[in-house]
C-alpha cells in the first residue's frame, strides 16, 4: 500500500510541476509579446527575459535574436535565399566544405539524407557569406557549430545576418587571424574557478593541468556536443543577450556541478585532463540550473573583477607579461552593469 501511495504522490508532483512549467512558459510568451508591441522597446529587459527565463520556442526566438542582434528579421523563411552568393573564393572554403558536410547530424536524426544534404549546403553556403564579405573576419573551425544553430532556428538569410554580427562583436575574439586571444581571455578562468571553488582551483593546478579543455566552450557555444537542439537554443537564449564571456561561466557552472568527479581522480596531468573532458556537460545536466549558478557567478565575480585579479597575477609572474588587450575587448564589449542586475530575482 505505501508503494502505490508513493507512486500516486510522485505522479501527482510530476503532473504538478508540469503544469507549474507549462504556465511560465505562456507567461513568458505574454511578456515578450508585450515587450516587442511597445515602443520604444525595452531591450534591457528583453536580454533579461532571453538570458533569464529563456525564450520558450523558435518561433520567439526568430522575433527576438535579430532584434537583440540588432540585424533585420523581415523574414525567418527558412526557403529564402541568402542575397549574395560568394561561391566560397577565400582561403577557407575547403575547410568550410567539409565541416558543413559533417554538421547538423545531431539535430536533425529525425531528417532524410536528402534533406540534410540541403540544409548542410544552406550552411556552406552561408559561411562562406560571411568569411567572404567581412575583412579581417577568419573562419574557424567550431564557427560551423554555432551558424547551424542559428540557421536551423533562423533561416538563411536572417542567420547570415546574425552570424555576420556575431563574428565582429561576441565571436570577436575567435575569428581573429589566430587563437591567441581566446587563450589569453581563458586566463580568467582559473581566477573564477579559485573564487567559486579553491579546492578545485588547487586540485587543478597542482595537477598542472592547462585550460586547453576549455577553447571549445568559446568558439562552439557549448553546441558541438550536444544532441538537443533545444538545449542548444536555450544557451543561445543566454549567450546573444548577455556578456561574451559567459560560454566561459556557463562552463565553469557545469564543471563545477560535478566537482566530486574532478577530486576522485589522481592528481596528475593526464589523469586531470582526462576527468574533466569526460565530464557531464550541458548535455546530461539540467540546463536552466547550470544557467543559474552561471548567472549567479557573472555576478559575484564579474569579468572586470577577474581581469584585474589575473593581470595583477602576471605582474608577479616572471615568465608571464599582462596583455589584456583582447580580453578588454570582450569585457568592453557589453555593459558591466547589466548581468548582474539580471540574476536579482532570477527564476
């Protein structure tokens, strides 16, 4: 008799909790439809519903990215052509063609080989677009992960758009003519480890472990390893309204939320390494709770505060000099005072 009452009490609280989510879901809808119908339109609680509470489905999404992009959304047609065709004349449109022809899998198992097919040459197409019409923009290999997202929720020509944007504001970094920047903004991240959990930040250190793991948080979004595409979309949600660095908290979240896998391991480089990359991500973790403890790190320990900490760590440093000129460019990049009021009050 307990057996069955137990079970009836944990339908009853799945049903409940369900419901609970399935009415803030609608809430949100009703907020941002109502945000989007004012005007002027108040783009500072735009990014806090996107980043915050999520933007629930792609059709919200397809309103609200470009807006929050600031690239024009006429339409999310996903028929539509792009409006210019380079026919991948740059130096990176090999690399551009066999990436693409390797995308997309794990969002679209459900989806014909011809059908993918197409969609993988919408993609090549719309990456050489953007390589090709932007100077001083480079190709990447993991820029690949993050345009399909974008064109599977977008369409085409929106998502050229927004990878267009991306690539001179919060991919900045990563489209450089190398990865020397992205390495020197990881130098932030043994800082916020060391705030958020010291046992783990010496645990990591005396291993000498480098932050090599961590490159792919940057240039992918996180999206590479992911089989969910509304995972995926609920990270994007995050990323497009707020600090370019968050891929880098969002990490450290996830990381940190399995710190007990990192402690068990024998404190040895490859041992080390070894746990951390096999590590639940976002994939296996729940995504809105890694979103809030990532939230909640952005705000008591703000990139500003971590460049600081880390430069004047260099300073100490005999065989290390501060060059924070690639991480100014993305602390600079977005308002200091905007995450952290958007992790008051946060679910």
């Amino acid at each position: 008799m307990g057996g069955h009452k137990d079970a009836r009490s944990k339908h009853r609280q799945l049903v409940s909790s369900a419901k609970e989510a399935h009415k803030k879901k609608q809430e949100t809808i009703r907020l941002v439809n109502e945000l989007l119908h004012r005007e002027p339109v108040d783009v500072k609680l735009l990014r806090k519903y996107s980043a915050v509470r999520g933007l629930v489905n792609h059709q919200v999404r397809a309103r609200v990215w470009p807006y929050l992009l600031g690239v024009k959304s006429h339409t999310s047609d996903d028929t539509v052509p792009c409006e210019r065709d380079f026919s991948g004349a740059h130096q990176d449109a090999h690399t551009i063609k066999v990436d693409s022809e390797r995308s997309l899998y794990a969002f679209t198992s459900t989806w014909t080989d011809e059908a993918r097919n197409e969609k993988q040459l919408v993609l090549q197409r719309l990456l050489n677009n953007v390589v090709s019409g932007q100077q001083d923009v480079h190709y990447y290999q993991g820029l690949h992960d993050i345009a399909g997202v974008l064109l599977l929720v977008l369409g085409e020509g929106v998502a050229t758009r927004a990878v267009e944007r991306l690539a001179t504001h919060h991919l900045r970094d990563c489209t450089r003519p190398n990865l020397e920047p992205i390495m020197d903004t990881l130098r932030l991240m043994p800082v916020l480890i060391s705030r958020a959990d010291p046992e783990v930040h010496d645990f990591i250190q005396a291993s000498e472990c480098p932050n090599i793991f961590a490159v792919v948080w940057m240039l992918t979004w996180h999206s590479h390893d992911l089989r969910d595409l509304e995972t995926a979309a609920r990270l994007f949600d995050l990323f497009i309204a707020s600090h370019p660095l968050m891929p880098m908290y969002i990490g450290v979240a996830a990381m940190l939320s399995s710190r007990h896998k990192i402690l068990e391991v024998e404190c040895d480089l490859g041992m080390v390494h070894s746990a951390i990359s096999k590590l639940p991500m976002l994939g296996e973790l729940d995504t809105d709770m890694v979103i809030r403890k990532a939230l909640e790190l952005y705000r008591l320990h703000p990139p500003r505060q971590l460049m600081k900490v880390a430069d004047s760590c260099c300073a100490l440093c005999e065989t290390c000099t501060p060059t924070p000129s690639a991480v100014v460019t993305v602390v600079t990049a977005h308002s200091g005072n905007l995450l952290p009021a958007l992790c008051r009050g946060l679910f």
